[in-house]
C-alpha cells in the first residue's frame, strides 16, 4: 500500500514539476487580440465599456464595482468577482474611440494592459480589445497558454458586451 501512495505522490510531484518547467519555458509576455462588430454607434460602445458601475448588470463574472482610490494619481476602479479583486487604472482615454486600461497591481501573478479599440463602421462600429499581459506565475502561465488560451477573457468581454446590447457576436481575431 506504500509503495502505490509513494508512486502517486511521486507522480503527482513530477506532474506539477513538468507543468511549472513548460510554464519557466514559455515566454513571459504576450499578446492577444479579438474584435466583434456591434450595430451601435462609437459613443454607445464607449459608454458601455466605461461605465463601469454598470458593468455587474452585464457581465456575468463582475459582482460589484468601485472607484480606484489612490493608484498614484491615476483613475480607474476595481473589479470583484468569483476570481478576486482585479485593480484597473485608465492609461488613456479618447472618447469615442480608445481606452487603454493597466492592472494596477503587482502581486497577482499576471499583468498588463487592455487597449479598447473602437471603429465606426457603416450600421455600427468594431470594438477590437488588444491584451499585452505579462504572466510571471509559471503556472498561471502554463495555464493561460495551454488551458484557458491567451483570448478567453476578451471573448467573454465582448460576447457579454454583445449581449448588453441584446445583440449576438462572434468575436474574430482582430483584422478579419
């Protein structure tokens, strides 16, 4: 009986180190990037995404909203949901048409910036959302690369948006 336990924890034990060297292998930074066309003007896709007390009545994983506080100056706000507290800092805003947001937090494990572009377009406009991340967790990393993917949470944003808006999208890699 032993020796079947010391073989799964053994196991278990090479498991997790195989997952945490492909996770020190992969690069740390990356980039990801979707879009989906929406039949509503810029400034009501600029609203919706910057409202952000807004956001728990149409985003399924956001539970509750609030300011910032001091993030050295910068605006933004918090979210929270089944996932923690993630703190977003508003890097630059230029209604209607870009917001670059930054994780204004270092001990998560995972950073970056989200660039909320969006393109009037005949009947509507495009919103593309652009992640530059940073995953310094090695397993967060393996995770994100082989597990979730790089644009799982971008696909969600923007289906959700599409849905605020009563509306169904496929979001596509940006350019198509």
């Amino acid at each position: 009986m032993k020796k079947i336990a010391l073989v799964g924890i053994g196991g278990i034990v090479l498991l997790i180190g195989t997952v945490l060297l492909i996770g020190a292998l992969l690069p740390e930074d990356h980039a990801a990037s979707l879009s989906a066309r929406y039949a509503q003007p810029p400034d009501v896709v600029w609203r919706a995404i910057t409202e952000y007390n807004e956001f728990p009545a149409w985003r399924p994983s956001v539970d509750d909203v609030e300011p910032l506080g001091d993030a050295g100056g910068a605006t933004g706000w918090v979210e929270r949901g089944s996932t923690g507290a993630l703190p977003l800092a508003v890097e630059e805003a230029t209604a209607p048409r870009r917001l670059v947001l930054r994780i204004a937090a270092d001990n998560l494990g995972f950073g970056g910036t989200w660039t909320y572009e969006i393109r009037a377009e005949e009947g509507g406009s495009t919103l593309t959302i652009t992640e530059n991340g940073t995953v310094s967790n090695l397993f967060f990393r393996f995770m994100s690369r082989f597990v979730f993917g790089y644009t799982a949470t971008i696909e969600t944003y923007l289906v959700d948006l599409g849905h605020k808006f009563g509306e169904e999208t496929t979001p596509r890699p940006a350019g198509e």
